[in-house]
C-alpha cells in the first residue's frame, strides 16, 4: 500500500492543493477524488503504485493522473474546467483545461485494463471527451450528439471500456470542438503493452507532448477562438520556448518520443544530431519493415506520430518543428519585411515626432533577439532565449535534447549547458581570405548558354502604393 505521502513522492510533487485517492467502501461508492496540477513544470514519471506494472511515460511540462483500483477498475476523474496556464515565463493565458492545467494530465494504463473515467463538466457549455485512436464501445466514442448526450454543465458522466491494444493517443473534446480545442482541451493517452511485444522495444525514456497553438493577442489572456491558420502562439502542451523543458538523457538511451498533432496545420518535426525512427503511430506499432531512418517527421492534423533513436551523441541538440514561423512567438507576426531598405535620413525625420523610434529588421531579424525590446505586459518577444554563447532566437515550437553521459538513469533534471571539448566548436577563421574569381562560364555540356552573357540589374517596380520602394 502507498501511503499518500509516498505517493506524492512518486509523483515529483509536494503535497498542496492535490488529494490523494482514499479506498474504504464508503469512498469507493464515491468519486475518486479530485487531483488537481497547480504547475506548469515536467513532473517526475509516475511510478505505477497499483495495477500492472509498466515504464512510465515523462509529459514535457505535464504530469500522469493518479487512478484509484475499484475491484480490478483503473478508475480516473477528470474535471473538464477554465484553468490558468503559463505559456512561458512572463505570460499566462485563460485557457480551458482539465484537473487545473491545459493540457489535461496524460493517462497511463496498461493494455487489458479495464478503465473507468469520470467527467465532471466546470465549463460554461456542454462537452464530451472522444478518445483518440480507441477500440471501445460505439456508445463511449464521445461524439456529441451521435454517440451520446453531451455533458451538461455541472453533470458527471462516466465512460468505461477496456483499453484493447497498446500504443499512442489522446483525448479531447467532441463538443462545439472549434472552442474547446482552441481554448486548450486535449490530453495525452498512453497504453503500456502488457507483454514483450515483439513491435514494441523497452526504452530508457519515454517522453511524450501534444501541439497545439493559440492565438492571443498581445496584452490580453484569451485566445480568439475563431481563428482557423493564423495563430501567433505555436506549442508544446500549451507552452513555448523558452517555457518549454528540456528532454533530459543520459548518453546511451533508447528514448522514444510521442507527439500527437491537435493544431490546425501540419508540423514537420526535426531532430538535430541523430536519426529517428517513426515506431509507431495511432494506428498501433509500425512494422519493422516500414521504418527507415530520418532527422525529419511530419505529423498531419490530428495524427500521432512516436519517434524513436539510441542518443548517442552528447551535447545540446535542438528539437524543433521545422516550420520557421512556428519557432516564434507572439510579437513579430505582422512585422513588414525591411531588409535592404536604407533608413537613413527616414529615421531623423520620425525621431522628430516619435523619439523613442526604433528601425528593425533593415538587415535582417537577428536584432530582436538580442535587444528583447519593450512589448506590452502578458506577451511573449517574437524571438527569444539566452544559451550559452547569445542569445537564441527562437520561441514557440523549440526545445533541446541534452545528452549527457553522467546524467544517471531515472533523473529527468535539467544538467544545464554543454560543456564542448577545446577545438570541437565553429569558429572565427583568422587566416587570409582570398578574393575569389567570379565564375565566367554561362552553362556547359548539353546545354550551352546563348548570346554573350552581358549582366543586366533589373528593378522591380509594382504599381499602386508601394511604387518607389
Ligand atoms: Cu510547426
């Protein structure tokens, strides 16, 4: 028997607002009781303390449900309800969440179990939960409407099945979804195989995140939640660079990585320094035969993806989705474009009428990054986030896989920068620096350049407005 304080422990948190799971008969006829997450921070893996025994899953800024056993029952209760989430240091939002965060705590079970979840609805409207990828009853499916009645506000519904095949999901609303997906309601769902699985490997670390994306206004704490593509806060479990922790291991791991995409675009997700495979995604475990190596993986709308890699090169190694304007955030979205665009002389006439004036952007964006220039309260700057050696200047859908060899097995915390052995780092070259010949030829072989090859500059010039830039 755990007793609370060990099961606390065992969930890297220390006593506060949560509660733990009590079994006299009397409680078992009741609830389970509510655990709430009051902190955006990764907590420790969640030892399983009843049930059969699996290798738990690390959620990046998140945390794993505690369950009460009820006569051979894995019994959860989540409360969908409106929760605060810090998106990264300097600005929180008002999302919709469940058990206190957004996204909701990730659910751990094994495959076989029987698993009874309890809903209770805090919203403002109606909801269901739909359980991403499930073999389960038609009846516990979640779809509004279809599969049952919704949820009303202040009601507790129940959903039951037995969680059939192993593997990667999720859950979310399937209740007036574009507002509750867009206000945060989703949470991660992992089902441990209850065997050796032969498509199935142990790992050392299992980490596992959703993407999803906001758009929130600067200065304010709601996210619009009509907007269909043009977000300007682009996530990890409803957190952004630089909120969004490290993926900590030791040299040598096997680690495989689990991401479900509940955004509105696709996002190709790029690791830097080793090669992954995709073992598995919604549908199950992948075939051995259809894995192949790459540093690249797209996960479409509403798709999962698990990635898997030995980690065996150290050092700090970026992990990012690829798409360059989902590695900033908020301010900058609908800055003009200035390169090469000569400010003298312009600048002297605006200080004359705003004199805190400041050009940006005239030889390209990196300046943002350095300066973290003045922006309102509650937003976060378009590209941010000191390392090392300057600053990095990125922000939303960016993180770092840090491999070390003295990390030991089961620490999860961060071991701060690496540290690179002398001469293995890009450096200034200080040597002679040869004026190179300009290339004359125009095209060869079986295809020939015409004519003589005489250089022309061309000025485009587009009518309307903007003629003369
Ligand atoms: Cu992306």
């Amino acid at each position: 028997m755990t007793t609370r304080r060990e099961f606390f422990r065992s969930l890297g948190m220390t006593g506060g607002a949560v509660a733990a799971a009590s079994v006299s008969s009397v409680a078992l006829a009741a609830l389970p009781e509510l655990v709430s997450m009051d902190k955006p921070d990764t907590a420790s893996p969640l030892i399983p303390p009843s049930g059969r025994p699996y290798n738990p899953v690390v959620t990046l800024n998140g945390w794993t449900l505690p369950w009460r056993m009820n006569n051979g029952v894995k019994e959860f209760h989540l409360v969908a309800e409106p929760v605060v989430r810090e998106i990264a240091p300097g600005m929180k939002a008002h999302l919709w969440g469940y058990n206190g965060q957004s996204p909701g705590p990730t659910i751990e079970v094994v495959e076989g179990d029987r698993v009874r979840i309890f809903v209770t609805n805090r919203l403002p409207e109606h909801t269901t939960i739909h359980w991403h990828g499930q073999r389960l009853p038609n009846g516990m499916d979640g779809v509004g409407g279809l599969n049952q009645k919704q949820i009303p506000v202040g009601k507790t519904f129940v959903y039951e099945f037995v969680a059939r095949r192993p593997g990667t999901f999720m859950y979310h609303p399937h209740a007036d979804e574009m507002t509750q997906m867009a206000m945060g309601m989703m949470g991660f769902w992992v089902t441990h195989p209850k065997n050796r699985h032969p498509l199935i490997e142990t790992v050392n670390r299992d980490f596992c995140f959703l993407l999803n994306a906001y758009d929130i206004d600067p200065g304010s704490f709601t996210p619009k939640v009509n907007t269909m593509l043009d977000f300007n806060l682009w996530s990890w479990n409803s957190r952004t660079f630089p909120g969004i922790d490290s993926l900590n291991v030791r040299k040598g791991d096997k680690v495989r990585i689990r991401i479900g995409n509940l955004t509105m675009t696709n996002h190709p997700m790029h690791l830097h320094g080793h090669e992954f495979v995709v073992s598995g995604t919604d549908g199950g475990p992948t075939p051995i035969g259809s894995r192949w190596p790459e540093v690249t993986t797209d996960l479409a709308v509403g798709q999962m993806r698990q990635i898997e890699f030995l980690a065996d090169e150290e050092g700090d190694w970026a992990f990012h989705c690829h798409k360059s304007h989902h590695t900033m955030n908020a301010m900058g979205h609908d800055v003009p474009t200035m390169i090469g665009i000569d400010h003298r002389g312009i600048v002297n006439q605006i200080t004359d009428l705003i004199p805190d004036y400041m050009v940006m952007g005239e030889r390209g964006m990196a300046d943002m990054g350095e300066m973290e220039m003045p922006i309102p309260d509650n937003t976060l700057p378009m590209m941010t986030g000191q390392g090392p050696y300057g600053a990095v200047e990125m922000g939303g859908m960016f993180s770092v896989l840090k491999v070390r060899r003295d990390q030991r097995p089961g620490d999860y915390r961060d071991p701060g920068w690496y540290k690179q052995p002398t001469g293995t780092q890009a450096h200034e070259w200080t040597g002679r620096v040869a004026q190179e010949p300009r290339a004359t030829t125009h095209g060869e072989g079986s295809m020939p350049a015409n004519g003589t090859g005489v250089q022309q500059e061309l000025t485009v010039r587009k009518p309307g407005k903007h003629a003369g830039h």
